[in-house]
C-alpha cells in the first residue's frame, strides 16, 4: 500500500445535504483510513466548464497502485467533478 493525495475540484453549487452525502460517496470509494480536508469554494483562475468558482477537496489515502486506475475512473464518471488529480505522497 502506497500513500496518495487526491484534489478534487468540485461543483460550487452543491447543497450541504448533496456535498455530504458526496464525502461519504468518496469514504466508501477510496476506503478506510483516509482524511479528507475541504478547502471551502474558490475563484478558479480560469473558467472550467463555464465555472468560475469551484470547492477543492484534498483527500490523503492509502491504497494499492491498480486501485488508482478504478478509482478515477469513477471519478471521470461524476458530473460534479470538475477536475481531479492524483499523486503520490511522500
């Protein structure tokens, strides 16, 4: 198992109850043991699918490297992610 950091650009008009029920989507999809930190809605420094404000969240996980592949594929499949990025922690 290796460590990973995943940011996750999500849509900025998410309700509470939607972006709660998003983190416990992400919980179950990148397993025990992960910390998520939300870094609130911010101004994106360049329109992202006519967005010009986006939520960031920072998700550190541990996970097995073929997992990584699943892993954004589901993420490619969700319609409130913007954007995302995956690397390998230190």
């Amino acid at each position: 198992m290796r460590d990973y950091e995943t940011t996750i650009v999500l849509a900025s008009d998410l309700e509470a109850d939607r972006l709660e029920a998003k983190l416990d989507g992400f919980r179950q999809l990148f397993g025990e043991g992960i910390e998520i930190k939300d870094q609130g809605v911010q101004r994106l420094a360049f329109t992202i699918k006519r967005r010009s404000q986006a939520r960031y969240l920072m998700i550190f996980h541990k996970n097995e490297p073929d997992r990584i592949a699943d892993i954004e594929a589901k993420l490619r499949l969700d319609e409130s992610v913007i954007r995302f990025l995956t690397c390998r922690g230190e």
